[in-house]
C-alpha cells in the first residue's frame, strides 16, 4: 500500500508513489496551493535542506595520476625492472629502449581513456537549464536547478521536463519516455489517478520525469522528485555502482606476464647458484642475467597486440561499428549471449502499414518504411476501391514527408506511405479539402479529428470530419460503416468482426488503428465549439493494422549468431506480444516475460530459467542489468545494446555494451562500442571480427610462449652444462630476436587469414585460459627440441670449428629459421602444415622470405656482423642450422598427427557413447 502520511522534506517524498494519488491529495500532501505554487521563502528553504535539483558529477583524476595508472599493468613493471637492472651494469642502451616502450604503451593507454568519457556527466549535462514554475501566484522562468519538491512547473509542446512530477492538469499532452524507458511511440498523458499498486515508468501516465521531451500539447505539474531521487538520479546512481569488468585478454597477459617472471626468476636464481659455485665474478653474473631478463620478457608483445587490436577497430569503424577500448575488440570473441533492443535495432524503427481491413474486403501492403517503394493487394473480398477506406489517415494527419523522413509523429507518416501507395496525391487531396478546425489527440479520448470542407454525392457542400484512432475509440462512437460504397448498420456482427481482427492484429504484435468519417451541416458547425461533440455518429471507414518490422538483414544476422552458438534475446520497453511477435517473424526461440516477472523469481529460478527466455518486455534499468548479471552467474559472456538513459547501466555493466549510434550520450559514454547504423547485423559481423582477431592473438600468443619458453632453456641449459659461459646468446641478439623476428612474425599471424569453421565453433567459456594443457604441452615440447639443437650447435660450434663464435653464430641462424618453421606451425594446434592452405596468407609468406634473408644477412653482412656480435658462417654451417628446422618440422608434424589422432579418437568415442 501506499505510504499516505505527509513527507517532512522532499526527499522523504520520492519514497511516495504519486500516481495512486489524486491532483488535490498530492498538492494536500506536499503543502502546496496549485494556483498559486510556492512561497518564494519556503522555496528558499527546501533547497537549502534538499540541495538542488541536479545529479552528481564525477571528477576525473588528474593527468599525472591517470599516466602513473598505466604502469599497473604487470607487464609495463616488468619492463621498468629489466630497465633498471639494465642501468645498474651500464646497458644503456637496452634501459633507454624498454623504458621507451613503457612510455609507448602508457601513451597508447591514455589515449583509449581518453575516448572513455563518463556517462554520469553525460547524464549530467542533459538536464534542462530553465523552467516555467508557479510561485506566489505568478509564473516565472528559473534555474531548472532551483526547483524543489512541490514547484508547480508549466510544460508545453516543445519542452524538456526539468524534474520528476504529478501531472494535474493535462490538454492533448504527450511525453517521449523512450530514452527513459524504451517505448517506441511518445507516451499519452492525463491527470487520472492510477490504481495503488507498483508501476514502472512506463505504466505511470499520470508521471512526468525529468528530461523527456514533450512533443504534444500542454500540462501542469506539482514536482515530486528533484536530482537523486528522480528517474534519471536512481539511473545514476546505478551507474556509479557498476564497475567495468576487466576485458579477458587484459587478464590473459596479466596472467602471462606472472607465469614469465615466475620462470625468469626461477632460472635467473639457479644462474647465481651455479655462477657462484664455479667462482664466476659478480659482474659476468649480471650481464647473463640482464640477457635471460631481456630474452624472458616479451618486450614486443604489448606493441604488437595494440597495433593488431587497433586495425581491427578500424576495420570495424568501416562497417560502422566503433570500438571505444581497444581490448573490447577481444572481447566480443567470447560473446555467447546478446541482449538486444527490439526497437531500431532488431526493427526499423519507421512504422509501417501492412494490411487494410474494411467491412467488405482485406488488403495487404508490401514494402516497409518511410519508402514509397511497395503496392496495396486486394487479398479478400469483392470491392475494388480502396481510396475512401485510407482517406481519414492522410486528412485527418499533421505529418509530412520529407526525402523518405517524417516530420512529425511516426504513425501519421506511416500513413502518408500508405496514402502514396494507394496513389493518392498527399497535397492535392489536403488542398482540395480545405480543413476548417482540429481536435487534436488526447489521451482520453484516443483519437483526432479534423473538420473539413466537402461535397457530398450529391453536389451539396457539407463539413466532413475525418477521424483516425485508437480501434475501439473510434468504433465505440461508430452507428454506420462503408461497405461497397454504401451505408450499412454497424451492428453487433460487424462489431464482432472489427473485434476479431483487431484480435488477430494485435496477436501479430500490430498496433490497430481506425478511421471514419461524419458529415455535418455547415450551418450547424461552429468551428470554435465542442468539436468533441462532433465526433459521434461515426461511419467506420477501416482497421489498419502497423508495425515496426524488423530488418531483413537482423533475420539472417540472427540466424549467424544461432549459428556461431551465440544466444539472442530481446529485450524491450514495448510489451510482451509486440515483442514475441518480433521475435518469431526473426527466429528468437524462448518464452516472452515481462520484466517485473523476471525480477520477482527467486534467484535459482532466474538461474534456471534464463536459458528458456526469449524476450523480455516492459523492462526498467534495473530489470536489464538483472539480466546480465544472471547470465554471467551461468558463465555466459554478455553483450547488451541499447539507445536511451535507461540502457546506459545494463550497458556498462555488460561484458561488452553496444550504443546505437542514434542513441543518447550517456549509453554512448557508457558502453564500450558504438554502432554508427543502429543495426543488428552489425553486432554479429563484429562479434564474427572479434573472433577472428582473438584466435590470430592466441596464435601469436603460442609464438610468443614458444620464444619465452626457448629463452628459458637455453640460458638454463647454458648455465647448468656451462655452455657458452651461461650467455648462450647476447643483448642484441635477443633484442634482434624479439622485434625483428618476434615483432615480424606476430604482425603476419594477428592479420592471419581466419580460421575455417571459426563462426561454427562454441564461444570460449568466461575466464578460459589461452594456456590450456594441449597449448603447454605443445609449446613445451617444441622449446625443448629448439633448446636441444641450439646448444647442441653451440657445443658443436666449440668443439669442432676453430672460429670463435661460430657456435653462436650457427645458433643463431637456426633461431631464426626454426622460428620460420614455429610461425607456420603455430597458426593451428593440429592442422598439418603439409597442405595447400599454409600459404594462403601472403603476409605470412612475406615475412617467412624476409627473415630467411635476414637470417642469413646476420652472418655474412659486415653491418649486421657489427651490430648482433656474430661471425661469418660458411655454407656446411649454414646447413646445420638449415637441418635444425627441418628435424623441428618433422618432429612437429609427428606431434600434431599424434594430437589429431587422439582427438579423433575421443570423438568416436563420444559418438559411440563409450
């Protein structure tokens, strides 16, 4: 029940809910006169108790504070340590150039926060600046600011309402909630009071809230809630209550990073060890170790994962979807659930007219939206003539077209397409019918008329009022019908059959509407009068029944991501049967609920439930970010789209939230892309990028994970067999290694060619390591084999080769040529490098040819010999290092023939059930 006692202060008055109230209990119960407003003294106390009527603003912190933020990540301490230890044994030029990388990276950092602005100061700076308020009598302009609970405020045609309120007094008015609450159409208004149960939003006519356009007529309101406790303040505090979640790949090299400096440390510890028992001096100890700190760190990692994640935000910008977070490209490769608005994104958001209904005959109309591409089908009955039954919408109608857009309200430009279609000429028929007055929509009547001068079949010139409604609004006040170009009762059976098909329509998830008309004596017309009068004694004319269809694009765009094993779900301020009949016409499987009904289920019920939900109606703010967090309760990977205030919390706290590009600032600012074309198809074309992008970064992930685990042994190796004095391979060699041939080849796989059956594969299950078993073991193995051939080279190199360096040398081409083979080898954990695919990608193929040039550049170049320390190798040393990445194919390929076949084995047995 409703808390009926007075509030002692305005905040105590947003725990009311005034729509169970009457005009007079609410002015009674905020101490207000109506006619008069407030005092300008008691003004000045509640907003000195209260404080204004604004939301809260969120600070940002200062710049230093921001850039110091980058170097939280563990990879940029990483960097700055090896930069140290670098400056502590004089290898200057090593410490200047990690250090310069964490500058890139923190650089590259600020730069993506930057885009990030807050959505609470969005919000914020959509308030209304001025009101019209009543106080003392008189009415005045202020400060939006200013208002306190109990202003009476004036809002007209025009306006945006500058604070939550009971409305009083309504004329013709009407209210666009659907930033605010997702309807499609603006809302109807009156003064009725409303039963004493709980309503959202949407379902309080008799509610003003702040920030919504009023797009008709006119209404007095008493203020019942200012800055916080209003709709939009309630939207802000979600907001600064929903953290971000961190993106996956952050988590990944976060994860990666410890398990690198774990085994540096190890191996750098046993290098002590074993440097001190042999009596090795301090300083050589620290140059070995600075080397397996530079080989250990993949220096080159997060540039390159920043340059592959940056063209894919641009390659997405191209098909209109516009990442904010660079790691949100990565992101959307685990999406397996979306939550989307129905309207404008899985719809058009342009009403259209689809079928025609007269006593006598049904029509269908093809073609959707404001285009006036389509035709009219006489699908049942015996008359031919349609004009008269579309007359009243394009009469009695204020709407124009304007290069295939309304100007004025949605449904009345539906039908002016309509009107088009018919071969109806819009100006001509407007001219010729001259319109004498207007009684415009209001809310409880459910209809607009227009008086116009006519001439009857007889030649006598008459005032004809057209009518065009709500269907029972117009049929109510009906006493004849057009049937065959005659007048016939409108009796109980053609009562019965509007019914019906209104029935049947309205199943369809389409709004239906009605038109007549009424032929006056001008001598008994006064213009100035009650034309409310007028509109009795009806002739119905026809039912039209609209919908917002859906996109074409959004059905096969759904059917991808069925497809891709991605679940689709709608979720909508329109109510349940709009939304499911939708939802079928695009192939959303899953019950309809309302959102209120989703709410009140227990926990373990949501839990159980959601996976057999698929649409979701009347939702508020807070049933959406219900919703996502469920889904993230069953592991599932969110996206959420929307376009009004009332998104912008569920947007934020999704996995990936997605702002129609239409939309308001604040779900912008709020989420983590932006779709510029507000289309569904988009979402799924990106998720299908996203994909692609993660598993080229998984690819180079295990390249990565091979050179790190390579590094590992060979300085391990090295130390514990003194090889090469525990320094198999110098500073600049590794640095050469890293950004040359790691750096190359990491480009090449990141834009590798995608991955066949790469849409048809499950999602990555949430927090799903790219270090899984096979992964290791495969990375393991293979570090291992380049281990053993590259000390064995540098052994060999020792032992039979007088040349000093040659070992080192030998080593390092092979390095190079193995990683060549590794890079091959790494775009699949299984697939066999033995077929026409492994050079479909000419990125691959170039860089492949570029670093088998290098590698041998490396040894026989004065220039190069200079730079990376390594001596001339002749062409029978050169053919070792050449053998070494043959025998790393072969072993390889005899793994991955291992790993298919027992794959293939489990899978048989899983169809056999064994």
């Amino acid at each position: 029940m409703v808390n009926r006692s007075k509030p002692a202060d305005g905040s105590a008055a947003a725990a009311q809910a005034w729509y169970a109230l009457s005009p007079q209990d609410t002015a009674s119960a905020l101490g207000v006169d109506p006619g008069t407003g407030h005092s300008a003294a008691r003004a000045a106390e509640l907003l000195a108790a209260n404080g204004p009527n604004a939301l809260p603003e969120e600070k940002p912190p200062p710049a230093w504070r921001r850039f110091l933020g980058q170097y939280r990540s563990y990879m940029q301490l990483v960097l700055l340590a090896a930069a140290l230890v670098s400056l502590l044994i004089a290898q200057w030029s090593t410490a200047i150039l990690l250090v310069a990388l964490t500058l890139l990276n923190a650089v590259v950092g600020l730069r993506q926060e930057g885009k990030a602005e807050s959505a609470m100061n969005a919000l914020k700076s959509m308030l209304t600046t001025t009101a019209r308020v009543r106080r003392d009598g008189t009415e005045s302009q202020i400060p939006a600011e200013q208002l306190v609970v109990g202003d009476v405020i004036l809002i007209s045609a025009g306006d945006q309402v500058p604070a939550d309120g009971r409305i009083i007094e309504a004329h013709a008015l009407q209210i666009d909630e659907s930033a605010l609450t997702g309807e499609s159409v603006p809302a109807a208004k009156d003064a009725v009071t409303l039963p004493d149960v709980p309503l959202g939003p949407g379902e309080q006519s008799n509610t003003a809230f702040l920030h919504t356009p009023v797009t008709h007529g006119s209404g007095l309101v008493v203020v019942t809630a200012t800055g916080e406790d209003t709709e939009l303040g309630k939207i802000s505090d979600m907001l600064s209550a929903t953290e971000k979640e961190e993106p996956p790949l952050t988590r990944e090299l976060d994860r990666l990073t410890l398990w690198i400096t774990g085994a540096a440390g190890l191996t750098m510890i046993v290098m002590f060890a074993l440097g001190r028992s042999r009596d090795q001096a301090w300083d050589a100890l620290f140059v070995s170790a600075v080397s397996l700190a530079i080989a250990a760190i993949p220096e080159a990692l997060p540039t390159v994962t920043q340059a592959i994640l940056s063209v894919g935000s641009l390659n997405l910008a191209r098909r209109n979807a516009i990442v904010k977070e660079l790691p949100s490209v990565e992101t959307l490769a685990f999406t397996s659930a979306i939550n989307s608005d129905k309207t404008g994104t899985l719809t058009m958001n342009q009403m259209t007219a689809v079928e025609v209904v007269t006593p006598t005959d049904r029509y269908t109309v093809s073609g959707t939206g404001y285009g006036l591409e389509g035709q009219i089908h006489h699908a049942a009955g015996s008359s031919g003539g349609i004009e008269d039954a579309i007359l009243p919408y394009l009469v009695a109608n204020d709407a124009t077209l304007v290069d295939g857009k309304v100007v004025g309200d949605p449904t009345e430009g539906a039908f002016l397409v309509l009107a088009h279609k018919a071969g109806l000429d819009v100006g001509a028929t407007r001219e010729r019918l001259t319109r004498l007055a207007t009684l415009p929509f209001d809310p409880t009547y459910k209809l607009m008329a227009t008086f116009n001068s006519a001439v009857d079949a007889s030649g006598r010139a008459v005032v004809r009022c057209f009518v065009k409604g709500a269907a029972p609004a117009v049929t109510d006040r009906a006493s004849t019908a057009l049937s065959g170009g005659s007048t016939v009762p409108w009796d109980a059976e053609l009562s019965g059959r509007a019914q019906e098909h209104g029935e049947r329509m309205g199943g369809e998830g389409r709004r239906v509407m009605a038109a007549a008309t009424r032929d006056l004596d001008p001598a008994d017309f006064d213009p100035d009068g009650d034309l409310l009068a007028h509109v009795t004694d009806l002739c119905v004319v026809s039912l039209v029944g609209m919908v917002d269809p859906p996109r074409d694009e959004s059905r096969d765009a759904v059917a991808s991501a069925q497809d891709a094993q991605i679940r689709v779900r709608m979720v909508t301020g329109d109510d349940v049967t709009t939304g499911a009949a939708i939802a079928r016409q695009l192939g959303i499987p899953g019950e309809a609920i309302l959102g209120a009904e989703f709410a009140a289920l227990p926990e373990h019920e949501q839990l159980s439930r959601i996976d057999g939900i698929g649409v979701v109606g009347r939702v508020a703010p807070e049933h959406k970010v219900l919703l996502a967090a469920t889904l993230k309760k069953k592991g599932d990977v969110v996206a959420m789209t929307g376009d009004g205030v009332n998104d912008a919390p569920a947007i934020k706290s999704a996995d990936i939230g997605i702002a129609m590009g239409s939309g308001t600032d604040v779900a912008k600012n709020a989420g983590r892309m932006i779709l510029s074309d507000d289309n569904f198809a988009t979402i799924v074309y990106a998720v299908e990028q996203g994909r692609k992008l993660y598993d080229n970064l998984t690819k180079y992930i295990r390249f990565v994970l091979l050179l790190l685990v390579t590094f590992v042994l060979t300085f391990l190796g090295a130390t514990v067999f003194n090889i090469a004095a525990g320094e198999p391979f110098t500073p600049p060699q590794v640095l050469w290694i890293h950004f040359v041939v790691n750096a190359s080849f990491g480009f090449a796989l990141g834009f590798d060619q995608e991955s066949p059956g790469l849409m048809k594969r499950r999602p990555r299950p949430r927090g799903e390591s790219v270090l899984t078993r096979p992964v290791m073991v495969t990375v393991g193995l293979a570090g291992l084999a380049i281990t053993l051939i590259l000390l064995g080279l540098i052994k060999l190199g020792e032992s039979h080769f007088d040349s000093d360096g040659v070992g080192n040398s030998m080593a390092f081409t092979a390095f190079a040529l193995c990683l060549i083979v590794a890079a091959f080898e790494c775009r699949s954990e299984t697939d066999s490098l033995l077929t026409t695919r492994t050079f479909d990608s000419k990125q691959m193929n170039w860089v492949a040819l570029a670093q088998f040039v290098l590698a041998v550049a490396a040894t026989q170049m004065d220039g190069f010999r200079r730079v990376l320390g390594t001596t001339r190798i002749d062409l029978r040393q050169f053919g070792w290092a050449l053998l070494s990445a043959v025998v790393l194919l072969v072993l390889w390929e005899a793994g991955k023939l291992l790993a298919r076949r027992s794959r293939g084995g489990v899978a048989r047995q899983a169809g056999t059930g064994a």
